[in-house]
C-alpha cells in the first residue's frame, strides 16, 4: 500500500512527524502532532520508515503558514509550519526525554524558555554554489529537502540577517555572470554589529573583471567581500580592505559589556539576540564573586570569557584551536582585561596534567561542541569547585554529561531551559546549572 492515511502520534526529535504503520515507525516531514494525513510511502528501513505527506486531512491548532516561499524546497529550517510557541515547548520535550532517558536525571526546576526573534536572525551560515548547466545558471543556497546532494533554487532566506537574506537571488546571479561562476564553490557569510562580510571559496584565479564585478555587488548592497583562495589562513579582505568584524556582548548589568573583534570564518554564535540573552542567563546562574576563579571550557574568541572576567577575580579558558585562542587574548587587551589568560588545549584528550588543570576553580562554564564534555569530565571538576553552568548545543550529550555529573561527581542538577537559538529548526540549545551537593 503506497497511499494510506494515519494519524500523527508524535513529533521526531528532528522536526519530522511520527506515525504508525503496524508495528512500524513512519517520519513525515511537514506534519505535525494531532494531524490526521494521507501519506505516501517513500522508503522503507529495517526498523522504521519514511513517507511523504500529500495532505493533511484534519490540521493542527498549531500549524501556521511557513513564511518562506522556498520552504518545502530547502533544507535550512524545517519547522516553520509550526507555531514558534509550539516549537519552543517542542524543544523542551526533547530536552527532558534525553535528560531522563540518557542521563537518568531531571532538573530541580525548569528554566523559562529563552527566545528572541524567530525571523532575520541568522548572522553566520555557509552557502552552497553550484553552476547547473541545464539552467544555464549558478544557484546559490542551502541543500535542498530530501535531495542534499542538489542546491535549492532561492530568491530569499526569511531567517537570514536581512543584510543578506533578500538579496540571494541577486547574489546568485552575480556569480553566473563571472567567468570563474563555475568555480565558486561556497559563500560564507559572517555579520558583526556593523557590516557583514561574504567570504568567497575560488577554485581557481579570479579575474581583474571578476573581483570589480565582486566589489560592485559588494558596494551595491553594502556587503564587505572576502576572497578564500586555499585553507583558512588564506582568506583576505577585497573591499573595503581596513574592515573588521566585531561585536559587543553584555551580562545584563552596567559596566558588564565587552567588544569582541573575529575573523570572518571564526565561530560566534549564530543568534546574536539570543547570544545577548544567553550571556545574561548564564552569568546570572554562575554567579560569579570578585574572589572567584573561574575556568571556561572550549572559551573560543572568549563570548562567555570575557563578561565574566568583568566580575571574577581570574579566568582562564581553554580551547583547541590557536587562532581563536590568539584571537581570545588580543580581545582581552582590546577590553583592558589583564584578570583573562587563555590556553591551547585538545579537550577531547587527557588534559589532566596541564597547569591549568590541577588549579582549585571556584566555578566552571562548558560550552562543548556537539560531542560533549565527557572527556574533560574524567578529571573535572575537583572538588573545591561548588558550581558548574553547562551550555549545550546537543541535548543527547547534555544529557549523558549530566548523568557523569550527579552520579559520579556528587553534583545536583539545580536548574536547566532550552533556548531558542535556531528558530524553525529541530535544533534544541540548552543551558544548565549544576552546584555541589
């Protein structure tokens, strides 16, 4: 049977609905909980399957009309036809399974969930660029729906930073009109509180008439225009060419704000209105007291370092990679902060015999990729350290890192909240606050 129709069960830690067929799993994309649909079967897997959804018989009271015109095409968020209330309670669900199901914990008490805008908030992403010779043209976006191999056809992005997000289309064919179009491989756009950067990825020389038509585009829509010729380290301004990227973050109280300058292809949260708020949340469970050391895990360009180091006595963060840590301590100096040192540091290896290590902190922050923290955790915190705030992007590691905490370390977990730091997306970004028991 290709066709049939059911009833919506669930919604999918990815975004997708849940159904049953027998004694079988089905996901479909687009529906939601409560929904009566007519699906048809897409590919069927060992253990669960895959349909399409070609109706919905009876809708949910909290479906709402994406706004993205290319929504059903691209890939880039997933949940717009879900109300961004429902979305948030969504993610809280998600979150509390993983903590009780993976770590065998709960919170002593639930955050309020962390939102801001659910629109144009995107301010760092990639773009993929591929010439379709059937077109005759190049497109530029994320990878299409159900195909990723392929780019979707955009005009627009509804949650791009709306430096950019309306001019897609324009940017697009900008690119078709070089002579190297077939040879963009990718755009990465970064914006700071002031101009954003475009970082073009060139397989091969750009012309002179390239880079005019590059600047042009640039000047036009008031866009700066990075040229990557190889790796990283190759990425270098076109115009203007004395621009830098900054922006300033703040702990919610006068005197707390701090100016962070990045490269164009350095990590910084995606949100920065939600990065605002998260600052302001963390510092507040973190509590951090003018006798206190504190040390930041995976610190990057020093985002929760250098806020903190306003109210602490010392901190030091850690993180793998030297340009950013470089980065970390030129913006400490920026800030006329001599209580921040940094460090470079694998922490997906032992570490337990570093300097930093061994010292007695007084409090810690996590901020770990995907992966987690549990390798850190093998040998932190000691046991002078009373109070841990955990910032994660991936609640399954969360939620193991958690277990380690309270059953193995003697640690409460006090208080945890997601926050909403990818509106119309199934990603879940969480916060908690663990103190010794």
């Amino acid at each position: 049977m290709n066709e049939f129709e059911t009833t919506i069960v669930d919604l999918g830690h990815d975004g997708r609905g849940v159904a049953r067929q027998g004694d079988k799993v089905v996901f479909v994309a687009g529906a939601l909980p409560g929904e009566q649909v007519r699906l048809r079967m897409r590919k069927r897997h060992r253990h669960y399957d895959e349909a399409e959804l070609l109706e919905v018989l009876t809708a949910s009271p909290d479906r709402v009309e994406p706004r993205c015109q290319h929504y059903q095409q691209c890939s880039g968020c997933s949940l717009q036809h879900l109300a961004p209330a429902a979305q948030i309670e969504a993610k809280q669900r998600v979150l509390a399974d993983n903590f009780q199901r993976i770590g065998k914990v709960s919170p002593e008490s639930w955050l309020p969930p962390l939102t801001d805008s659910p629109w144009g908030y995107r301010r760092r992403g990639r773009l993929s660029v591929r010439h379709v010779a059937k077109k005759g043209r190049v497109l530029v976006g994320f990878r299409e729906e159900g195909n990723p191999r392929f780019v979707a056809d955009i005009q627009r992005c509804e949650v791009m930073h709306p430096a950019l997000g309306p001019h897609i289309g324009a940017l697009a064919d900008m690119i078709s009109g070089l002579q190297a179009g077939a040879d963009i491989a990718q755009v990465e756009f970064a914006a700071g509180d002031g101009r954003m950067a475009l970082v073009f990825r060139h397989l091969k020389p750009l012309s002179d008439a390239d880079q005019a038509a590059m600047v042009r585009f640039g000047q036009a829509h008031e866009l700066a225009i990075y040229l990557q010729p190889g790796g990283n380290d190759s990425v270098h301004p076109l115009w203007p060419q004395d621009m830098q990227l900054s922006f300033s973050i703040g702990g919610g109280r006068p005197g707390d704000d701090v100016s962070l300058a990045f490269r164009p292809l350095d990590f910084v949260q995606v949100n920065a209105g939600m990065n605002h708020k998260m600052m302001a949340q963390a510092l507040d469970l973190l509590d951090p007291q003018p006798t206190d050391k504190v040390l930041d895990l995976f610190c990057g360009l020093g985002n929760f370092s250098l806020p903190i180091a306003r109210r602490a006595a010392r901190v030091v963060g850690v993180e793998g990679e030297h340009g950013l840590v470089e980065r970390a301590a030129q913006n400490a100096a920026r800030n006329g902060l001599d209580n921040a040192g940094f460090h470079v540091a694998n922490l997906f290896e032992d570490q337990r015999n570093t300097a930093w290590a061994r010292e007695d902190w007084d409090s810690i922050l996590l901020d770990p990729p995907r992966a987690g923290a549990d390798k850190v955790l093998a040998y932190l915190p000691r046991k002078k350290t009373r109070r841990l705030v955990y910032v994660s992007c991936h609640p399954g590691s969360l939620a193991r890192d958690a277990g380690l905490l309270v059953h193995e370390h003697g640690f409460r977990l006090v208080k945890a909240g997601v926050m909403d730091m990818f509106p119309h997306t199934a990603h879940v970004e969480s916060i908690a606050l663990f103190e010794r028991a």
